[in-house]
C-alpha cells in the first residue's frame, strides 16, 4: 500500500475538518476536470449543480450519453457552458483529459468494464451505482489502489443523506453492531400511503406515475434494491462484507391494508426495513416489511424519505433520515464526492472481513390469516405453534370483518425465523385457510430505540 | 498553502470511502502515538474506548491530569496499559513524543495557550472543547495550518451525532440555507420531562443529581452552550462566520407547566432551539424555547438527545440524531476524530466569511399572559398589537385556571421579533399583567419539515 494517491488537481491547505478564513481559490494548483457519464434525472442535476455552485477549480468538460442531440435540446442542458464536449462515444471519455469520471448510468454491464478502464486510466471515479458497488466494491476499490486513484460512491446508498461519510468520518472509533434502516424511498412510499389508507395497487400505480417506482417494481417491492444498499452500509460501517444473493428478502406486496389495522392495535406501523446485525453467532440481515413501533425513530419516516440507524457499542443509536433519492438530493451526494476527490481529502481505507450471513432473527413476529371462520381454528393454530416451541403473545381479531374471510392475527414471543416459517407453512395446509399466511417480523422497541 | 500535511504516522492506503478487504496494520508505517490531556468523563473513556478497540497503528503514550494519584486508583484506569505516563505537569505532554494531543479538558484558559503550544510543536491535535473552538476556532486553525498539522473537533458538537464529518464530507456539494436544532441535551431532558408533566424546578434539580446539569446551570439554560455550538455548525455547514457573543439567547427558565398545556393546543411541543439561517437580508441567529410543531422531526428528541436538521438549498432537509453527550458518545467522536488524522484523510479546508448576525425572525409567536381576570384585558392586549402591526393568529384560554391569576395565550401571524418584543414591552406595563409576559417564536410546519 506504499503507492501514494494520485493528486486530483486541487492542492489542499488540508486541514482536516477544520475551515479557514481564506478562500478556496487561493489554495488551488490546478483544475480538476471532470466528466459525467449519463445524462438523465442525476447526470443532469450534477451538471446543474455545478453550474449553480461555481466550486473554485472544478470544470465538467465532457457529457457522454445516447443520442446527445436529444439531450441537449433539453432546458437543462442549454444552460451549461459550450465550452462542454459532447460524446456518444465512451472511450471519448474513458481517453479523455478527465482527472474524475462521475458515473450516473447505473447497472453492472458495462458499467464494470467502463469503471475498470477508468480506474486502469488513472482516473478518479465517483459513482452513484448501488449494484455495481454492492456486487464488484471490493474488486474495484482493489484495482483502484492499484492505480493509485479513489473510487467513491456515498451517493450509492441513501441518496441526498450522508451515512456513509458520517460512518467513514465520524463512527470509526465505534464498534457498529446493528445497521437498520428504510433504504428504499419507494417502497417507503407504498406504505406510508397505505398507513394512510390507501390500497396497494392504486398507490403503486400512483407511484408509478410520479415516477417513483419502474414499471415492473420487482426491484423495489420485492426488496432487491435495499439489499444492494444493506451490503454498502455492512461493508462501510462494520467491515463486513456480504455477497448481497444471499441476504433473504421479503416482498411488501403482500401486506395489506388489514395488516396496517392490526399494526395500529399493536401500537406500530410497517415498514420495509433492512437490517443487517453482527452476533456471536455471525451476520445476520434481512430485507422485508416489518412492524415497527410507533415510538422507534425508524416510524418517523414518510413519503420517499430514506432513513438509517445505526447502533454502536460505545455510542449507542444514531439516526439519519432525508431524501434518499431524486435528481437534486443525489446530485449534493456526487458532487460532494466530486469536492473530496478534488480536495484530496476523506481518503479511509479499512479492512473488510467477507463473511456468511443468515436470515435467521431472533425476534416476535406477526402472522395474519384469513380463515373461514369455524370452532377450533384458533386452537388448531396455537397447536401448530406450540409443535415448534413458539409463544403466542397476543391473539387480536378486530371486528367488522366478514366470517366467510375472516382475518386475524397471532402475535409470537420471540422465535427464530425458521422456526416460526415451518410453524406457518404447517397452518398454511389447514384447510379452512383461504390465502396463504402472511408472517411478518416485528421490531422490538428495545431493538428500535 | 503550499505546505504540506505533517504525516501523523500511517500511511494509508488512501482509498477515499472506500474500504479494502487487506487488514490495516499492512498499511501501516509506524505508529500514532496519542496523548490525552484530561481524565474526567470523556478522558476516561476516550482511554477506554481506545484500549477496548485495539485500533492497529494508535498507541496511547501519555495521560495528563492533575492529581494523578487519584485518577490512577479509578477503576479505568487500573485496566489500562503500565506503559503509559501519567503526569500532572502539562510541559511533559506539550513537550513529549506524541504526535497527536487530545484535549479532554475544556474552557478556553489554559486550553487556548495549551494548543496553541502544541500546534506550533508540529503536533495534530483533536479536542472536544466547544467554547475554544467557537471563540478561538478560527485563529487555532491558522496556526495550525502554519505548521502544517490538523485540528479536528468533530466531538465539540453534537458528541456522539457525527454532524461535522458527515457536513464535511457529505454536504459541500450543496447550499446549506439553515440550520436547526436541538444542541443542548440538558435543556432536552427538561423540556422533554416538562411536557410529561413534571416541574421546571424539580427536573432541573433531578438534572443536577444525575450529572446532567451543573450546580449553576447557566450555560445550559440560558443557551450558551447551544450557542458556541451553533456558531461551529454556522462556520462547517455554512462556511459562515459568527461571533458567538452575538447570538441572541432567551434563557428555558420561564417555561412553565402551562406553557406545556397550551402548547399541546397548538399541536406543538417545546424545545431549547438553535438555529441559525442565511437569508438575502442577512445571518439570522438565535437560541431559546421554542415551540415546535409535533409534525416536525425536532420534536422527536427526547431525554439528553440532540437533533439537528440542516436544509439545503438542492438536497433538501436532513436530519441527525443520537447521544449528544455522555462519556462514551463523546469518546466516538474523539476517536473518530484520531484515526482520521492518522490514516491521513478527511482534510477539508473552507473558506469562512466573518458575517454580522441578527436576532430578527419573520415567525409566528407564542405570548403567554398570566392576569387578574377583568373585562378588557383582551381588547387591550390586541390594541397593543395591532399597534405594531402584529396580527393575532388564535386566543386560547384553557379552562380550569383561577380567575385572579390567569393564564392565557395569544398567537401572532409571523411578524419580526423586535416588533413582538416591543408590544410584549407596552403589554408587561398594564396593570392586569401579574408577572413579565413569556414570548417564544413557533417554528412553523413549513420551516420545521
């Protein structure tokens, strides 16, 4: 590791988080050049951002995308300076005179391949990617080194929230045990609607509409974007790293607005949450809705807000929550990036530790049937459970609902989640259950506060 | 700025936010030697924290403080290393062999001469003193630059809530307009005991047993301490400068019980409130009670937490929240603030603007009057404000209150301090008035989400 940084241009008077009286300009050698790879909802907001803020020594020189005539027709893009070269040709940029390469694309291939040539090139490259850094982080920030050049992603995980230079700068001294959090604004919100009252369906539709969600939300919903994010987050701010296929998922698209009742009578709401915590007995982490207290932070969040938890051995709980996406948000995460590259500061080298995980969690769960109501259910259930050793906390059956498909739902003291998903699948056989059980772990408050 | 930063011993591998899977001590050249000047609640910890960690490459070599003997009979520091010196002359340490000082200590005499000592020696220096830093932050920091070392007080404010690096390094690329929050947790735990019902005087009293306020509670209450803090928040989010004399500061010991119980009316709750905000007009600054809308995530703060909420002009409002003080919170982000300036990252340098700062907001405001019930009270009290042209937003009168000693609000639509004030000035001269009427500024939903 004897090989030294690359300088980006700018010369640092570098005192470490510490301001001066002087101005920028004064301590500046050189200029970084910059060029941004794509140009929709965040390449276009990080050009306007530079635009707007005029950094001392910061230049975007080159714009790659598909069928630039179209994107330069665009307001945005009539505003920047022509002095900017326009390309539909990739190595016109990854040739280029760029010192630093944003990279707002998305996607593993060929982003890979792109990144890979950047990096080989000795420049810098800060990316916006969740995916790429989730799956190829370490082979990249490995090839990066080599190179002698930094390949930053903050904007990666939580958008427009800075978790992961608050955890690289400012949680180091801790020992991160738990990160738990609400990584996806999409899913975030589906279900602050449905908090609301709003159904499923119409309320994906509506967030497809605004924009929100993809046309197929499978990403989103089925909790596959969150765990990209989870294993960012368990890489930067515990060293662990997790191959993100194996974390276990579960979908929000079966929760319904008779789930947000019962939550209400158990005094908690639900939320995708991803969570990742280190245990004697290993790594464990999940993605999937959950029950959260109404008293925990992690209930503060509405609408497509991000928030993030993390829990400290010696600092104990730290909460983060803002815009986890949208063009602007993420464009201050990239550009700040863009500003620590140029500044030669926030380099952080750790060591990380790939590591096994397992979806098993040890917490109560909600489970909500839908039954033909007849003697003896309730019986035949708690007799499920009771065959594999879980303890019914509660059992709440709102009224108001029809006895040809009557929901209700048991409530468990903590088990493990095999434990109860073998329970689940045993009742899911009975016969006078109509739909296939929904099973739902539970945050406790003490684990959430 | 030519010259360079003093290597405070590892050499990094200097990969920006980004983590490697190669252990750190292959990184390493020699090692960080550390000494503590301090051994009270955060010194001790600080020395706990370290010794607990084992962090490859920081060795703690020295620990100052007086009345050695005594400190060395405590339970932490029987477990600590033999090799350490302790001494209770401060020349051993400003003179020693350390490469980086951490000041525990606090209060700008001696400190102030202590680090400037151990600047110009060439050594880095981490410190949780927010009085020197707001006061002496500016002139510390050239010095420090002069001879090429770091200063870093990311524990000054906020103590375990890692705002400064996460502003540092997470936030430049965007225009912060405001900063706002809850930066006393003293101050917290009262207003947070007082809204479930209980007496000023007997939390406070309550506060002094557990250690949270001291003996005179001045610098809590009265919003000093909130104050020097705003002022550090101001100079790294804002790159503003502030004196911290200047800040307005209304002291929390005139809230009472009822103000509670009215603020509930409004669906508002109340808090110590920092905050400070660039406008057109100028730098707007203040610290008091304030009421906060129980839809803002600044009421979500409770017991000794802090919160503070920046807004950004392109990313919107992000909130931080955790352990703003405590041994161990705090010691995180000593400890924090140590690795960064030993692996050599995080050097930020900002320019500053010195700026003049008022104590004038546009808001609505709460008045509280406690009167001897008679015909015409109400009239005169809005003569007074029409007066100034203040219009009022609501009357409420709680029931239950006796009539010779009542106490009744009136809520202005947003109008300038100084004009409240000075109505509030004519109305305190009536003869109905039985005590100095209280006026608080609302946050509005608009400002506060």
């Amino acid at each position: 590791m004897a090989k030294r940084r690359k300088d980006a241009g700018l010369e640092s008077g570098a005192i470490q988080g510490q301001v001066t009286d002087q101005p920028v300009a004064t301590t500046q050698k050189k200029t970084t050049r910059v060029a941004l790879l794509g140009f929709g909802t965040v390449g276009s907001s990080v050009a306007h951002l530079l635009r707007r803020q005029k950094f001392a020594g910061i230049e975007l020189i080159q714009i790659y995308n598909r069928d630039v005539a179209r994107k330069q027709a665009s307001e945005r893009s009539k505003k920047l300076s022509s002095s900017i070269a326009w390309t539909e040709n990739v190595d016109d940029v990854l040739n280029g005179d760029a010192d630093v390469i944003i990279e707002t694309v998305g996607g593993i291939d060929p982003m890979e391949r792109w990144i890979k040539k950047a990096l080989s090139a000795g420049k810098h490259v800060v990316t916006a990617n969740k995916q790429l850094i989730a799956y190829r982080g370490v082979s990249l920030g490995k090839l990066a080194r080599q190179h002698g050049v930094s390949l930053v992603y903050n904007a990666a995980v939580a958008g427009g929230v800075p978790v992961i230079p608050a955890v690289l700068h400012g949680l180091q001294g801790d020992r991160v045990e738990r990160v738990a959090g609400i990584l996806n604004g999409t899913c975030n919100f589906i279900l602050s609607h449905m908090e609301a009252g709003a159904d499923y369906h119409d309320v994906l539709a509506k967030a497809q509409e605004a924009g929100y969600a993809e046309a197929d939300p499978s990403a989103d919903v089925d909790g596959y974007d969150a765990r990209a994010k989870l294993c960012i987050l368990a890489r930067t701010a515990m060293q662990v790293g997790i191959d993100p296929d194996e974390i276990e998922t579960q979908t929000i698209s079966r929760v319904r607005l008779v789930d947000f009742h019962y939550a209400r009578e158990l005094n908690c709401t639900i939320r995708q949450i991803a969570q990742v915590q280190i245990e004697e007995g290993g790594v464990r982490a999940r993605v999937g809705p959950t029950l959260v207290p109404n008293t925990s932070p992690i209930a503060w969040s509405h609408g497509t807000q991000n928030l993030v938890m993390t829990t400290g051995e010696f600092g104990g709980d730290v909460v983060f929550s803002g815009h986890g996406a949208g063009g602007n948000p993420t464009a201050v995460a990239v550009v700040s990036d863009l500003l620590a590259v140029a500044h030669g500061s926030a380099s952080v080298s750790l060591p990380v530790k790939q590591k096994p995980v397992t979806g098993e969690f040890l917490a109560p769960h909600y489970l909500r049937f839908v039954v033909q109501d007849k003697p003896g259910i309730v019986s035949a259930i708690a007799g499920a459970l009771a065959k594999v050793g879980a303890n019914i906390d509660s059992i709440v059956q709102r009224p108001g609902y029809p006895k040809d498909a009557l929901p209700f739902v048991v409530t468990t003291e903590p088990c493990l989640t095999s434990t109860i998903e073998s329970a689940v699948r045993a009742i899911a056989k009975m016969p006078t259950m109509l739909e296939e059980p929904l099973c739902m772990q539970m945050l406790t408050d003490e684990a959430a506060e």
